[in-house]
C-alpha cells in the first residue's frame, strides 16, 4: 500500500467483485470495503475516505467499523481512480468484509443463521482453499461500546439472554471495544428464535 494517503481503487475492486460475481448461495450475506486501523486505539472519528478520479467523485461514508459499500463502477477502474484517506494509509488496512444482513424485526430463525453461517464458509473455501477444516461455530453480534442492547434466544418454553461481553466486531480487528454476543450453535436446541432488539453494528459468522 502506498504511503501517499491513497490506495488503489482497481485493487479494491479486484477484491470486492469476487463477491458479486461469486454464483453459489449468498442470499443471506452482504460484502463490503473495510478500512481498520492498525493499532486498537486508531479512531474512526473523522475518518473520510473518497473515491477520486478524472471523471469520478464519491464520498464513502464509514460505520462505526469502518466498513462501507464500495460502488464497482467501470469508469473508476479505468481510469485508475484513488480512494484518498484523509490519514496516514500506514496506519490502516483495506479489505473486504462478510457479514450477513440484518433483518428490520429483529427476529432470527436460528436455521436462518445456520444457513447464513454455512453460505459463509462456502465463500471462504471458495476465496481460500485453505479454509477447508474450518467449520461454522455460530454468529456473533457486535454492538456500539456503549449500548445497551441485548440478545435473547427463545426456546419452546424458556428464553435466555446471551452474556455480553467486550471485543472486535471481526476476526483480527485490532478495535476491540464493541459490545459483543455470541449464538453459538452447539449450545442450544437445533431451533429456537433469536431476537436482537436493538440493530447491531454487524453479524459476523464465526468460523473456526
């Protein structure tokens, strides 16, 4: 990566387009641009990143986890365009993220998840053939470090409240202060409903 506070748009979008082109299953699955700092106390307040080029202009707005939709936009490509950063591009890595989409209710069917899980570890296999022997643990939600927010996991009789805990929204992120819940599918019945009141910064699978 360049030290000049831009990266390659082209290389971005080598790297984003493997999803949409990607033809298997992926219903419950989103893919975006992330740009993570380095070091765990690396803000994202303030952080901007643009797309620019001879003919092109965007702002990509980030969230709370630096991540945004990255437009594959033919013009940029051949044009070369930059995504300009207005810090040290040392400090930051860029790459694409897999999350899987929330739902406006709230209200997850945990077969929904597995599958989501699953189409997950499809495309990683697919991306890296290395991640053969890997499998799918369950989902992660992941809070701003502040909320409040909860996850319940309903039962035919009962409903549970997922512990909380501190940590990264994804794997190897060095921002380490989300709220986070794990549903993990070996700790609970094959179906049963999980409920997140609140909307998360991200569902991550988890896949080890």
């Amino acid at each position: 990566m360049q030290e000049a506070g831009w990266v390659s748009y082209r290389d971005a979008y080598r790297s984003m387009v493997i999803f949409a082109k990607y033809g298997k299953a992926k219903n419950f699955l989103q893919n975006h641009f992330q740009v993570a700092p380095k070091d765990g106390g690396g803000l994202l307040d303030g952080l901007r990143l643009t797309l620019s080029g001879r003919t092109t202009q965007l702002n990509l707005p980030l969230d709370a986890t630096g991540r945004t939709t990255l437009p594959l936009l033919k013009a940029a490509y051949d044009e070369n365009a930059m995504l300009v950063l207005n810090r040290r591009i040392a400090d930051f890595t860029f790459k694409p993220r897999i999350s899987i989409v929330a739902r406006v209710d709230g209200v997850y069917e945990s077969a929904d998840l597995r599958a989501a899980c699953d189409q997950a570890l499809q495309y990683t296999r697919y991306t890296d053939p290395g991640n053969g022997n890997r499998h799918c643990a369950g989902v992660r939600f992941a809070f701003l470090p502040k909320s409040d927010a909860a996850v319940r996991i309903r039962e035919p009789l009962r409903e549970s409240v997922l512990p909380a805990g501190e940590g990264a929204a994804f794997d190897g992120d060095a921002n380490t202060h989300f709220r986070v819940m794990t549903y993990r599918f070996a700790e609970w019945p094959e179906r049963v409903l999980v409920i997140s009141q609140n909307a998360p910064v991200a569902i991550v699978p988890v896949i080890e």
